[in-house]
C-alpha cells in the first residue's frame, strides 16, 4: 500500500506514452478536440478578465492556476494529436474499441485481472514508477506535460478550497469567481475522469515548489510596498501582512500544508474512481 511512496516515484518516468494522450471513454480525435476546445476556452476567459493593471494580474494564484490549467490543456490536446498521427497511435486505433488495445498498466488494474483480461505480465499496482524494470518512455514534452498537470489540477481545487473557506469576501457571486473557483475544479474532475493520466502522491512536490514560491513572493512584494490591483497593500484579504500577520501566516500554512495535500488527495482518489468505473463498464 505504500508502495505509491517511494521516493523514487518523484522521478518523472513512465513505460507508456499513450497514458498521457488517451481516454479510456472517447476516440482518439474526439478526445484530443475535447481538450483543446478545453484548453481555448480557459484561454478565452483570461483574455476577457485581462485589466489594464499589467503586471499585476500575476499577482493573482488564481490567475495563475488557470494559466497552468489552459497551458495543460493546449498541451495535452497536441500532444494526442501527435499521438494520434504517429505509428504508436495508428496502432493503438488498429487495436478494436476495446479489445488489445487496453493497457491495464494505465489503469492500475490487479494481477488478476490483468492476466484474465490482456495477458500481460509486467507488475502493475506496487511497481507503477519506481521498478528499474520499467523503461521510461516520456519524451521531454510529456515529463513537462506532467508538471504542468500536477500544478494545474492541485492548484485549482486547491485554490477553489481556499477561496470559498478562507479569502472569499462578501462579495456576489459572478462570473469571474464561478469560473476561476468552481468551473475550474469541475474541468480538472472531468479530466482525471476522461483521460488515462496517472496520478503520483508525491508529484505534489512540484506543486508544493510553485505554491511556496508563490507566497514567499507575496512577502517580497508586500515588503517592498507594491499593491494589489485595488490599490490595497495586500492581495487577498487573508494575508494582509501588516493589519493582521497572524491571519496570513495561518493562512499560507492551511494552504500549504492542509488544502493542498487535500486536493492532491482528491486528485489521487478520482483517479482510483477511475479504475472502479473501468472495472465495472468495461471489463464486466
């Protein structure tokens, strides 16, 4: 059961490139399309909040976490369709609608079922990244795909959690916070749903890099008196660094240290919801 912790799962390997450009659910061209209208539309959203504040709309985790979401989108929407028009991918849409085509080391499926349904024979559940065994077949795109996955889906439930539990002022309830805190957790559900992405607990170190970097640069930037796009001298209400310094420490450590392993985890468990919903529609 631990297995999943090993240090060496930090390491962005993996033996099947079609993990990252797949869906257990759609065709190949439909869920690329999928993906990329996914990824526009976020595109488009940005594009529609951009103020004429400059630099100071990257003041905004938020802000960020959407980027992340588009850029993964866009990216994983090319990358299945170059996958789609290599000989790996002609092959895998020559496999049948289901039949050999199924990789049962994407879905983390048992022995048994394995042997019953694919016949393969490389150790699946407790070896998923770490066996030396395993030869890594991620080009550099894919292992940035990854990262960028890992930072956009943590960071968007992560940030929804925040926002409705901790920073939300009274504010109504419009289309700019709908979008950046609640239809983007809804995009990263149907994606970790949709697609044969794997998901590793400890890649949420890379979120845990970006995030710590984040707010150790809202220090910087209060300190040296910049202001939010309001004109206040703090970016959310709850880390006002000189009305109420206990409040933002509190704040950064919840987010750090409780909401973020939270959405990791959540992450991790659609996932494994994932697995229950290919065992049960499709290998029945």
């Amino acid at each position: 059961m631990f297995e999943v912790l090993h240090p060496d799962n930090l390491k962005l390997r993996f033996p099947l490139v079609s993990a990252f450009t797949t869906s257990p659910w759609l065709p190949l061209c439909a869920f690329a399309m999928y993906r990329l209208v996914i990824g526009i539309y976020c595109l488009a959203w940005m594009m529609f909040v951009e103020t004429d504040e400059g630099y100071k709309w990257f003041l905004y985790i938020n802000h960020w976490n959407f980027l992340a979401l588009s850029l993964y989108f866009i990216l994983a929407g090319v990358l299945s369709i170059m996958f789609i028009i290599s000989p790996e991918g002609q092959g895998y849409q020559a496999a049948g609608e289901w039949g050999d085509r199924w990789e049962p080391y994407i879905v983390g499926l048992s022995d048994d079922v394995r042997e019953k349904k694919s016949g393969w024979t490389i150790p699946i559940e407790n070896s998923l990244i770490h066996d030396d065994n395993h030869i890594d077949r991620l080009s550099f795109p894919h292992k940035c795909l990854w990262v960028v996955f890992t930072v956009a889906t943590v960071g968007s439930i992560q940030s929804s959690l925040v926002y409705w539990c901790i920073l939300r002022e009274n504010t109504d309830v419009n289309g700019y916070n709908v979008t950046f805190f609640i239809v983007n957790s809804i995009f990263v559900v149907i994606e970790l749903l949709l697609s044969n992405m794997p998901v590793v607990p400890l890649h949420i170190a890379y979120a845990h890099a970006f995030q710590s970097t984040y707010i150790l640069s809202t220090v910087v930037y209060w300190a040296s008196g910049g202001t939010s796009i309001e004109g206040k001298d703090y970016i959310y209400n709850g880390m006002d660094y000189s009305e109420r310094p206990a409040m933002a420490v509190l704040t950064a450590f919840l987010s750090l240290l409780l909401f973020q392993p939270l959405a990791q985890l959540m992450c991790y468990l659609l996932c494994k919801l994932r697995v229950c919903m290919i065992l049960k529609y499709l290998y029945e």
